[in-house]
C-alpha cells in the first residue's frame, strides 16, 4: 500500500510550477513598469535640462521699463516671425487676450513647486482654467529643475520645514480654530477673529503651502474650506479690513492659481457679508460689521467714531479683482467711491490723517503714519496701478502725490545716517518709526523699479535706507529680532525705549522689503540678513509645538507670547521662502501681494487673471 502522501505529490508539484509562473510574470511587469518609469523619469530630466540650457541665460535684473505689462504685447507680435513661435501663436488664437511669454507661463504652468520652480499640470482635456470648470490637481504634473542658480536650496528648504513644522501643530492642536498657542497647546480664542472656527491660519496660509508644494497639507486645508468654511451663521463683529486680507485676499489667490470656483465662490461670499459696511452717507465703510445681522460701527476709540485709513484704504485689489472675476461691477464701485472721497477732500500738506469720519467726510486728528494706521493704504495706491496693467493712473498719480509729501515732512535721517520715516502728530515729529512701517523700504523701490521720473533715484535711496534702518533694528538687538517701534534722538538710534514697543509677534515686514530688495537689486546682503533672521526665529520663537511672538527682544532669554500668528504662514513664511528662490517664482512684474502677502495677478500680464465677462451686480447685498 503507497502512503498518503505520495498522492498529493502531482498536486504540491503542479502548485509550485504555477506560484513560480505567477511570480515570473508579476516580476516581468514589474520590470517593465520600472523600465518605463525611469524612461518618463529621464524624458522628464531632459526636457528640464533643455529647458535650463535656453534659459539659464536668460535670468537677469529685473527691468520694469522693458517689461511691463504694456510692453508684453509689442513684444510678442514683434517675436511672432521668429521661428519656433508658431506654438505661442497659436496659444494665444485660443485664449484671446492673455499673452504669453517665456517670462509668463501659459495656464499649463503652476506659480511654484517644492521640488523646482514651476510645475505643469496634466490638464483633462474638457479642463480650462478660464471657464470655471473643475480643476486639476494641483500638484499632479511633471516638476521642472530650477532656470537658474539663482535658488538657495538649503535655505529654503529650511523655511519649508519651518512652515511644515508650523501647520502640523496648528493641525494637531487648533484644527478649525483660528490661531494656535504653542505652549498651551491650544486655541487661540483671543485673536482677532474671536473663539469662532473659520480657520484664519487654515485660509490665510494655504497658498503658502502651495507655493511650497506641500501637496497633502494643502489638500487638507481646501477639503476643510469647502465642508466648514462659511459666514453665514457667524454672529460676530469682524474687521473689514482684516477680513478682506486674509479670507478674501487669500481665496482669490488660491482661485487664480488653481481656477478651482470653490474659491471664487467663497471670495464672494464673504464680500457680500461685508458690503452692509459701505452704507454711510460718504461711502466710506465703518470699521466693523456683523457678518449675520449687517450692522456695522466703528471703534470707539478712533477719533469722535472715524473709520481707519489703512483700514478703508486697504481693498481696493481684492474688491477689483472679485468684480473682474465675477463679471459682478458691484465691488469695484464700492472701493472706487472711496478713492473719489480721498482723491477730492482736501490733504493737509498733501498728506493724509490716519482718521476719516465716515459720516461728515471729514478728517479726524491730524495724525499721519506710514506704520499703524497708515501703512496699506500707500500700499494699495501703487499696487493698484501695478495690477491694472499700469492703466489706473489715478492709483499712480495719488501715490506719487502721497510719497513725495512723505519724504519731504516725515523722511528723516538720523545722526549717524539711519534713514527713517517719523510719525507726525499735528505737526510734531514723534521721531519714532513702527515695525509695520517697515514694509516700505519694499514700496519705495518698487515705486522707483516700475516707473522712470524725477523720483526714481531718491525713491530707491530712500527704500534701500529704510531696509538698511530696519535690520539694524534687528542685529541691535539681544534676539536679532526687531521691536514693535523703535526711535531716534541724539542719545539712541533704531531702539525701542519704551516696554509696550520691545515686543515681537512674529511679523513680516522686514523680510517684505528683504525680499523686494532682493529681487530688483540681487544684493547678497538680502539673502543674508534673511538668513539671519530665519535663524533668530529658530532659536528663539520656535517650540516643540509651533512658534511663538516674544515679549521683550531686548532680553537674552525673552519670554514668548503663545500666539502663533496666522500672518507668520501668510506673510513671515512666505516671503522668507520666496527670498531664497528663483525670480521665476511670483514674478514680480506678473503679480502683485496684498498687504498680507497673497499674491494677485496683473491684468493683461497674467494668464491666470481669469477676467470674467461683465454681468449684472447679482449680489442682494449692498
């Protein structure tokens, strides 16, 4: 009698020939597919490289006279009869009116990636950025290699890391809420915003994340945007002004850089929520609204009931850019009734007061600032003639107006040639200059950058000076971080005096004119004291869970202050990160930052402007 197991032999041996056959055929596919992986991988290397050959030199200074926005279109029919241009043709019979340049990507192109310096996207073929349709992935095409050696990849990287390290405990401790306290490792129910969940950091830092290509963390932020993110059943008091920079600010520029309507739609929404603000007698819109009742006030402590300048005076892009994209003129109306009041009331010395009584449409005390209270709203008269594809004079002629008055009565040079702008209090110099003014060594060079007059040259001294006045604010300092004001006399320059001003709340403007600065001049000296700067944040703000403002920076070892701004994702971040990239990134003679550094496009020099055609206002709001 044969033993059991010699019956199941043919059936143990039959099975072992089939596994190795299955395990034959899974490696044969598998090798195939990594044998065309790395084929696409190598395609993909070569069309990088060729493109860094054609353009590595190309990358120079940049030239707004040769560049701007109404040069882009001579220059393009100038180019079409050389040859290998027959493809932008027929680029822009498709999508009239936007051009394209090698300087100005086609829709296929992404502002930024993590990896390199622009990413293309695979577009469906029903997809058109233009139209509203749904968009693509944001992160789901081919990564270039960087243009130029004009990346510093171990700096910016560091900055990725320090934005990675950010919104993970902002995740982890504070999901929804506003702002995060690192120590507490908590919400921050005190912010400006209040204890309701619209998720300030989530909307005000996800371009950033974006920008960075940090893909995972950006996806988490829209999915959050469209479940949670409303206005409706809000019963609170908000900030116009702060409303608009960083929820409106921040949702048109996540819709121009995807298309995604989501955020068109959201954008619209909460400007509809803000409107009931603008019903004065003026049109001058008071300072707070609730944003379920409409009814709107103003602070009680601003000058006999004024509204703010740089409050009123700070949303002139965003509301124009919404009526552009929305074909809905309503919004542009209501910013531009503001520039009417301001343009015709009478400036005292060709200045403007911080206080105007939205009622009387008279100015309140006369006190003039190009930091709090003041700052944007220059700001915004530049920016609003960058964005119109300089066509708006009126923005440039008022601005021109503003900053000459500025240097000639608040300018003023210290004893040992620090350059810095002065409060003036009823025509007293305070001799005391805030952090928030220090924004504007940016705005004087790029004032002086993209356009050529009698004001070019003192322009750029003066911005440069005041840059160089602001980092010395930092680096006489303990913590290399600089105050919340800083003064000068004959005894002490570029120091904070007084204990409510030696505080740091993580703020951005210094690093806003590092990075301007950087990009017209390409002076080493930006990088450098933005690296400074990146490693005075990492010893002293950064904590196991998160970062933190510092009470005193005049001490070795400061205290932090447990609040993680939302605008060190929006603004400190970014434009750290962006100091260390290429120029190919944000160009700035395609956008332009609102003042909490969400970047806009320019009209006519941006394929991602998105101009819908002019409707009817539609919004029951007003």
């Amino acid at each position: 009698m044969c033993p059991k197991t010699s019956k199941t032999t043919p059936l143990l041996l039959i099975a072992g020939i089939c596994f190795v056959i299955v395990l034959v055929g899974i490696t044969g596919i598998t090798l195939i597919n990594n044998i065309n992986l790395s084929n696409i991988i190598r395609l993909n290397e070569k069309v990088a490289s060729d493109s860094v050959t054609n353009n590595e030199n190309q990358i120079k200074e940049l030239n707004y006279v040769n560049n701007h926005p109404r040069n882009i279109y001579a220059k393009l029919n100038a180019s079409k009869d050389m040859p290998g241009d027959e493809e932008m043709q027929r680029e822009q019979e498709q999508l009239p009116g936007v051009p394209f340049s090698q300087d100005n990507p086609g829709p296929n192109q992404l502002p930024s990636g993590r990896d390199g310096e622009s990413q293309t996207l695979a577009f469906s073929s029903t997809f058109s950025p233009f139209t509203g349709d749904s968009p693509p992935l944001p992160f789901g095409g081919v990564k270039s290699n960087d243009s130029a050696g004009l990346i510093d990849y171990e700096k910016r990287e560091r900055v990725v890391q320090m934005m990675e390290h950010a919104w993970h405990n902002y995740k982890l401790y504070a999901w929804g809420k506003n702002e995060l306290r690192p120590l507490s490792q908590r919400a921050h129910v005190g912010s400006i915003f209040g204890s309701y969940d619209l998720g300030a950091t989530i909307v005000d830092g996800l371009d950033t994340l974006y920008i960075m290509g940090l893909e995972k963390e950006y996806r988490e932020g829209r999915d959050w945007i469209e479940r949670k993110f409303s206005l409706d059943n809000i019963s609170a008091e908000l900030s116009v002004f702060e409303t608009n920079i960083r929820f409106v600010g921040g949702m048109l520029t996540l819709y121009a850089f995807t298309g995604d309507p989501l955020y068109k739609e959201k954008a619209q929404h909460i400007a509809d929520k803000l409107l009931p603000a603008f019903q004065t007698p003026t049109g001058i819109p008071y300072a707070l609204v609730n944003t379920k009742t409409g009814v709107a006030k103003n602070y009680g402590w601003a000058s006999g009931g004024s509204s703010i300048l740089s409050e009123f005076g700070t949303l002139h892009l965003e509301f124009a850019y919404l009526s552009d994209i929305t074909g809905n003129p309503l919004y542009r109306e209501r910013v531009q009734t503001i520039r009417q009041v301001l343009k015709e009331i009478e400036k005292p010395k060709g200045l403007y007061p911080n206080f105007l009584n939205p009622k009387t449409g008279k100015w309140g005390q006369l006190h003039m600032s190009l930091g709090a209270l003041g700052d944007s709203y220059y700001e915004y008269l530049l920016k609003a003639w960058l964005q119109s594809g300089q066509t708006d004079e009126e923005a440039r002629e008022m601005y021109d107006e503003a900053m000459l008055a500025i240097m000639d009565k608040m300018v003023r040079t210290s004893p040992n040639g620090l350059t810095y702008v002065s409060d003036l209090k009823f025509d007293r110099l305070e001799h005391k200059m805030d952090h928030l003014a220090c924004f504007s060594g940016g705005l004087f060079a790029l004032g002086a950058a993209t356009r050529q007059n009698d004001h070019t040259n003192k322009y750029m001294e003066v911005g440069k000076g005041i840059t160089n006045t602001c980092h010395e604010s930092y680096v006489r300092t303990p913590t290399q971080l600089g105050p919340e004001a800083f003064r000068f006399s004959d005894a002490v320059e570029a120091r904070a005096l007084r204990s409510q001003e030696k505080y740091y709340i993580l703020r951005p403007e210094t690093f806003e004119s590092y990075f301007v600065l950087w990009r017209l001049t390409h002076d080493q000296k930006y990088r450098d004291w933005g690296w400074e700067a990146v490693l005075a944040l990492e010893k002293h703000c950064r904590t196991a869970h998160g970062y933190c403002g510092l009470r005193n920076v005049y001490q070795q070892e400061p205290q932090k202050d447990d609040v993680q701004q939302s605008f060190f994702l929006a603004e400190t971040l970014k434009y750290l990160y962006l100091l260390f990239s290429d120029d190919s990134v944000l160009p700035l003679d395609e956008w332009v930052f609102n003042t909490e550094a969400h970047p806009l496009p320019i009209k006519g020099a941006n394929a991602f402007y998105r101009q819908a055609p002019v409707t009817l206002p539609a919004s029951n709001a007003s």
